[in-house]
C-alpha cells in the first residue's frame, strides 16, 4: 500500500476533490474509447469513412493521456494499493472497463468524506 504521511478533513477533501476529477476522466475515456472502438473503426472499414477515426483518434489520445496523469496525481496523495492503481491504468485499455470505475471512485470518495480507508 502507499501510505500518506498524514490524514487530516484538509486531506480527505482534497483527495475527494482529486477522485471527482478522476472520475470524470474515466468517463470521458471510456466513452471516447468506446466510440472510438465501436463506432469509428467499423465505420472506417465496413463504410469506408475513415474521418471518424481521424477526428476521435487524436481527440482520445489526448483524453487518454490526461487520464492517465490524473491517475497519478491521485495515487501520489497515498493511501493506494497496487492492485487498486492497477486497476486504474488497466481499465484505459479496455472498452466499457471506465465505465464500472466510477461507482468504485465514488465509494472511495464517500469512505474518505468519512475517514475511512475504501
């Protein structure tokens, strides 16, 4: 586990602040990821319109990377197992996975608005 030096409400609110951005960003990953996977690459090859691909392509990539540095603004407050950081990261690559996420962040959330470890 990584440990935070201290637990204060300062703290727990913060983090809080940090899970809600972090949520946000699973959202938004995992729709563009999903549009992108089941939308533009299909219409790419079974309609020939390539410029859904070459629109969202670019626009998920940079969603993709600002997701992934929310990732690790979070975690690097503490109090984060390995497997649960995995889980994170992991989830980017596969479509609909960021979906199932959020409820997760939010349970967190509640736990650190309570003081608690989720």
């Amino acid at each position: 586990m990584i440990k935070n030096a201290s637990y204060s409400p300062d703290n727990n609110m913060l983090e809080v602040q940090q899970l809600k951005r972090l949520e946000l960003m699973s959202l938004l990953e995992a729709t563009t990821l999903t549009l992108l996977v089941f939308f533009m690459v299909p219409a790419k090859y079974f309609f020939d319109w390539p410029l859904g691909s070459r629109i969202l392509g670019p626009i998920h990539g940079l969603v993709f990377l600002v997701y992934v540095w929310t990732v690790l603004q979070t975690v690097a407050g503490g109090g984060w197992m390995m497997r649960d950081v995995a889980r994170l990261v992991l989830v980017a690559f596969i479509p609909l996975a960021g979906f199932f996420n959020i409820p997760w962040l939010r349970l967190r959330a509640v736990a650190d608005l309570q003081g608690q470890e989720a």
